[in-house]
C-alpha cells in the first residue's frame, strides 16, 4: 500500500453567536437549534496532498476562500489551489458575504478562516493507511422548484414540479483505515438546505445537518459524516402542503425525517462498498469567463430605479420595516445605470472550476455557484459512466458567482428571468444560456 492514497480526517465547531444576523438582510438569530461543523478530509498519494472541506454556511465568498487557502497552505504546506470548499448552503446561517447582508461580522469571518484551516491541519496530522470506496443510492426526496411557462412572458412559476429535471442521486464516498474500519462517509445529493426556509430565527444545518448526526449515531460516533452540496440551483426538498400544489416551510420533525431518510440510504450504499487501496491523487483547476445577457437599456434601469425610489417612500410614508431586497435593487439599479453611461459593462464573470479525482474511485468536479440540474446531470454523464470514476458534483463550491442556470432554463424564461439574484451581487444581468456549454466545456478539459 505505499503508493496507495493515506486520508485524514477532521472538524471543527463553527457556530455563529447568537444576535448575529441570520440568512440574508437583517434580522438578528435568537438561538442556537444546531451546532455548525466544518469537516475537512485530506488525501495524500506522496506526491500530492488535497483536502475537501464541507461546511455549514451559506456560501462562501472569495476573500474568504483565498484567506483560507492561504491559511491553509502556510500551516501545511498543501497548495491553496488543491483546497475544495463546499458550502452546504444553509439558509438559517448567518451572512459570509456583503451580498447576503450589509452586516456580515468580520470577527466571525476571521474565526472562521482559522477553524477550518485548522480542521485542514489535523487532518493533514491524522493521516493513515486508507481503504476507499464510492457508489450511489437514491433518496426520491427531492423536486423541482420552476414550472416552465415559455409561451408567455412571465418566465418560469415558482412552484413544485414533479414532472422537471431532478437528480435523486446519493453519492457516497467511504474512507477506511487499513483495517476496514469507516473513518469518514461523505454524502453528495442535489437540492436546496431550505426546509426551514429563511424564516428561522435560530441557527441550523437543516436537513444535511440531520443527515449527518444519523449517520454518526448508526456509526456509535467513530466516524465523522459529510454533506457535499450538489446541483441543487432549481432543486428544493419535496416538503409541500396537503394538496402539494406549493411548498411549505417545515419544521424540525420534517428536518428529521427527511436528513434520516437520506442517512438511511447512504448508510445502506457505505455498507455495501467494497473498499480498497486507491492508487493516484490528481488535482487540477482553471477560472474561466462565463458569459452574461446582454445587459437592460439605461431607459429600462431608469424606469425600474424610479418605481424602486417611489416604493421606497411609500413604504417610509406608511411606516413599514426596512425592505433589505429593494435597497439592494436601488443599488443595482444606480449603479448598472452609471455603468450604462460610461460603458464600462460587465460581459461576463469569472469562476474557478476545480476537478480532483482519487485514483480511478471517484471524481469531484467543484464549481463556484448554485448550477442547475440539468448542467450538474451532464457533467456526471460526462465524468462517470462505465468504468469510470463515481462522479461528485459539488456546486456551492469556493468562491460563490451566483446562480448557474441551464441553457434550457434560460429559454424558458420568456421575457423575464426566473432570478433577479445578480441585482444583489451586482452584475447587469445574469448568465446567459451559452454559460452551460463554456462551464461544461471547461469541466471536460480538466478530466
């Protein structure tokens, strides 16, 4: 086994203190209803070290990502460029980013930076002898969010779709000592951490975070579970109401039942895994351009900055709560309107797409956004296959660019767009429908 890979394993607490604003805008957390974990796992072959971190935030931002690659490179000596950083994309987190809020804590970004380069450090130190193993399950728990409405100019409805694209797909990797003994199991499945929506007031890994403490209570605690986030973009939880006509925002038995559901099927695929010594640690990555729309005319941004303005007195007149999403648009609105007249316009945005493949096992393909499924089942079609490494698609992955739609989904948006997301980045408008094809383009040159 001496040229076989050697894996660490290990995790650190990350959660937030209570009063720090929780999700997006400003509304403050009242309490704590789980802890955060970083997990990181190291792998070695002797002439590359990598390391995979998951963690219990909703993205991560790129000061963030190079200050912990950075961290991580001068406590180890792994490179930077080999660190994949996968956000589990909480949505009752507190803000990493300015994007999600104007009060994101610099004391906590800072402590996050050290605990999880620290995480990366002990697991560096833990390294040992692995035995490894990747397959996939099925967990039909997830569904679409959009129903297309391309004859009219609406765009796609908001609303679950049980006849869209999804990926029930549950992939697990599994890292053994020598002896066989489980040391880590990590879980890749496709759909937004939203159960409780954005209306908790308490921190909580939702559904991933409930998978987690089930696979390590099966496990009586020896090993230590990871959610990778896959191409969960257009892919909610299927938590609906009665007549599951829309979803509903659930509750911690709904947090339960689904992350055990998961648990449960990833267990059975762990346990059924063959693991072995795997031979040839490969990491490579490239920032690409993706491309935009072209962007609104100064005649439109004029007339939606002054409907934005005149809602924004109105709402004062009438004494009603700060609306942090229309401060947002005004900003954009104001500033893509200068960009406009001097134009200086953005054409496109860069990305880092990262591979890193353990021998012919599995395959991680990391991209910097929320993809959509049909891009994320493409990519597997393209990695994985017969003979072929079991593919991971990990979205939320280093520093965040936004929401990565499907060519198809941007045809069948009609006039208008089913996100308006890249008014609170701000770009001039969103990816385009050729994005998919240069994104997939650059995954297939890094294979």
């Amino acid at each position: 086994m001496s040229n076989s890979i050697k894996a660490g394993v290990a995790r650190a607490n990350i959660t937030p203190a209570v009063g720090r604003i929780i999700y997006v805008g400003r509304t403050v957390s009242l309490g704590v209803a789980d802890e955060f974990y970083a997990q990181a796992l190291v792998f070695d072959d002797g002439a590359e070290r990598a390391a995979i971190v998951t963690a219990d935030v909703c993205i991560f931002g790129e000061d963030t990502v190079e200050k912990i690659r950075r961290r991580v490179e001068d406590l180890t000596g792994i490179k930077g460029a080999h660190v994949m950083l996968n956000a589990s994309h909480t949505h009752s987190g507190t803000p990493t980013t300015s994007w999600l809020s104007e009060q994101v804590s610099e004391a906590y970004l800072a402590e996050l930076v050290d605990k999880i380069a620290g995480a990366v450090c002990e697991a560096d130190n833990n390294k040992q002898e692995a035995l490894i193993g990747a397959g996939v399950g099925e967990a039909k728990i997830a569904i679409n969010r959009w129903i297309p409405t391309p004859d009219g100019p609406a765009g796609a409805r908001w609303a679950p779709n049980p006849e869209g694209p999804v990926d029930h797909a549950v992939d697990v990797l599994r890292v053994d000592d020598k002896s066989g003994k489980p040391m880590a199991i990590l879980v890749g499945y496709a759909a937004h951490s939203s159960v409780l929506g954005g209306r908790s007031r308490c921190y909580s890994s939702d559904y991933p975070g409930m998978m987690r403490s089930v696979i390590e209570k099966m496990y009586d605690g020896d090993v230590i579970a990871m959610y990778a986030a896959g191409a969960g973009g257009d892919i909610k939880i299927s938590s609906l109401n009665e007549d599951a006509s829309n979803f509903k925002y659930g509750d911690r038995e709904d947090l339960r039942r689904f992350g055990t559901i998961l648990a449960a099927e990833a267990v059975r695929v762990a346990e059924e895994l063959q693991t072995q010594p795997v031979e040839g640690l490969k990491v490579s990555s490239m920032e690409i351009e993706l491309p935009l729309r072209d962007p609104p005319s100064a005649e439109q941004v004029e007339a939606e900055l002054a409907e934005l303005r005149q809602a924004v007195q109105k709402d004062e007149k009438e004494g009603k709560q700060f609306n942090w999403g229309q401060h947002r648009r005004v900003i954009w609105a104001e500033e893509t309107l200068k960009a406009l007249k001097s134009g200086d316009v953005m054409r496109s945005v860069p990305g880092e797409v990262q591979v890193l493949r353990l021998g012919d096992e599995a395959v991680f393909v990391a991209v910097p956004g929320e993809l959509f499924v049909e891009v994320g089942l493409r990519i597997k079609k393209i990695a994985g296959g017969d003979d072929q490494p079991t593919p991971f698609v990990s979205a939320y992955s280093n520093a965040y660019i936004g929401y990565l739609p499907s060519a198809v989904s941007c045809r069948e948006d009609g006039d208008k767009i089913r996100y308006d997301w890249h008014k609170f980045l701000p770009y001039t408008s969103t990816f385009s429908e050729d994005m998919e094809d240069v994104l997939v383009g650059a995954v297939e040159k890094l294979l």
